[in-house]
C-alpha cells in the first residue's frame, strides 16, 4: 500500500504503525518513507508491503491500497491503483476525475472526524481503523502493541485507539 500527504498529517505514523504490526503478527515487512527536506508541510508518503511471502522489493508501483490524507496525493498516485484495489480518501467526496475503473473509494472528512474525537492529528488513525476493517489483515492486539512502543504518550494512546474505532465503524457503515 502506499500512505501519502504533507508532512506533519501522520503519514509515516501510520506507515509505522502497519509495519510494526506486521512484525508482530509474524509477516513479512517493508517499510520504505520518503518526504521532502522541508518535512512539515512538504510532501511525504511511504510505501507499506506486509505478506506473507519473502518481499522481493520495498517499492510499491502498483499498490492495491492508496490512503490518501490530501488532494494533491491523491492526484499524485491515483492513476498507480489497479482495478481491484481501494482507495481511502480525506475529504468530503472524491474528485469525479479522479475515478478509476474498478477501484473502491471510501471519501470522508477524516481530518474533521479525528478533530470530534479531541485532536484532527489522529485523522491518521481514524483513516487507518477504515484501512483495518476493510483489509482484515491485522489483529488488534498487534495494532495495540505497536501502538504502545510508538506512541508513547497515553493521552495520544488513548485518542488513537478512538481514532482507530471510528474508523471501523465508518467503514462498516459505508458497507451498509
């Protein structure tokens, strides 16, 4: 999967945050980052791959997942998800010509969502709660896990954790 935005948005939180994960729940992992010099503001986005297989490249050319937390990233990587695949987008609805044949979008205001919940800086979580439920790929416990040596504030623990549910239930909902 590919996570991309400007920095300071959560980008490679998130990133991370799968990786770490992914270790824990004993696949194979790759996490590749890559963000301006400038970081906050700038552009920033990473490459996720978790399998279960031998990872031949940490590249993603094709990801089968874009989570995209700004406009300019999506129009950046939208054209690089195949038929199949899904896109997760912040923001109210998704740009009609930035649709592509076959691919699934969930549009929300993430950002706005995190900002109800007590901060709009774990948009990221609320985004990667959506991701969670949709892929089924990991188990709580391991996103808790890598959640707790990752964050290390409780107060930023404990929003996150809300953050992560309510983006369960918007994609569960979106599924309705």
């Amino acid at each position: 999967m590919r996570v991309a935005g400007f920095g300071g948005q959560g980008v490679l939180l998130l990133g991370e945050v799968l990786a770490e994960a992914g270790l824990d729940a004993g696949l194979e992992v790759s996490w590749l980052p890559s963000y301006g010099p400038e970081m906050r503001s700038g552009t920033s986005n990473c490459h996720v791959r978790l399998s279960r297989r031998v990872i031949d490249s940490p590249m993603v050319t094709k990801p089968n997942v874009l989570v995209a937390m700004n406009e300019p990233a999506l129009r950046k990587f939208v054209k690089s998800v195949p038929a199949g695949g899904w896109i997760l987008y912040n923001g109210e609805e998704f740009p009609a010509d930035c649709e592509q044949p076959g691919v699934q979008v969930l549009a929300r205001p993430f950002t706005e969502i995190a900002d109800a919940l007590g901060n709009a800086r774990a948009g990221n979580m609320v985004m990667l709660g959506a991701l969670l439920e949709m892929t089924g790929v990991l188990r709580d416990v391991n996103i808790d896990a890598a959640l707790k040596r990752l964050v290390k504030n409780p107060r930023w623990t404990e929003l996150n954790r809300r953050a992560l549910e309510r983006g369960r239930e918007l994609m569960r909902e979106s599924r309705l």
